[in-house]
C-alpha cells in the first residue's frame, strides 16, 4: 500500500471526507466557499443549528457573537446581503430571498463533510 492510499485510508477510518474520490473543481469550489471566514460562520450556524429556515437577522447576531472582529451589525447586514449569501445562493448551498430576509441551508455533502471536520 503506498503512501497515499494510508493516508486516504487513515482519514476516512477517522469519519472525515474521501477527498481522494472528488474532481479538482469539487475540491476548489468547497475550499473557496470556506476560505472566508465570515462564511465559515455563517456555514457553521447553518450546519450545526436545527433549524430549517433562518432570518438574515439570526445568522448576522452568530457572526457578531462568534466573530470580535466583524464590526457594527449594519456592516455585518451589509456583507451578509450583497457577498456572502448570494454567493452561496450561487453555488446551490443556500436558498437565500432577500425579500423576505430568510435563508434555507440546502448544503451539500463535501461541504457538510467538511464543516464537521472543522467544528471537532
């Protein structure tokens, strides 16, 4: 057994994801999405919090909880409006409607794998 199937073994006899199993644009469209922290914080409230539907006013009090550096809530709002939720709207792991101030995590399996990875 080479070095890299022990290792791939290793890391999914620990719970974590097959990375070894996902294409390159799986892998850096996931990693881009986590990258930023503010949307690791939004990702993580939406992961690990059992709620179904969440108001962009919830999601901006985690962020301001969770994060020391993340300024007036305004600012929070602001970002959380024009960046960080469309974009995950945009990558199919959040159905986000403005109109309504509400958000539906949808996730998906690499990025729920590796949140989990990250909240241990």
């Amino acid at each position: 057994m080479s070095n890299t199937d022990s290792d791939a073994e290793m890391y999914e006899w620990n719970g974590g994801p097959n990375l070894g199993t996902m294409n390159d644009s799986t892998l850096n469209q996931a990693f881009d999405l986590l990258r930023n922290q503010r949307r690791r914080y939004v990702l993580k409230t939406l992961h690990t919090e059992p709620e179904t539907v969440f108001s962009v006013d919830k999601i901006a009090d985690n962020v301001l909880t969770h994060d020391p550096e993340a300024g007036d809530r305004d600012s929070v709002l602001v970002d959380l409006h024009h960046k960080i939720l469309p974009r995950l709207a945009d990558e199919s792991i959040i159905d986000f409607d403005a109109r309504t101030g509400t958000v539906r995590y949808r996730g998906g399996e690499l990025v729920d794998d590796l949140l989990v990875t990250l909240t241990e």
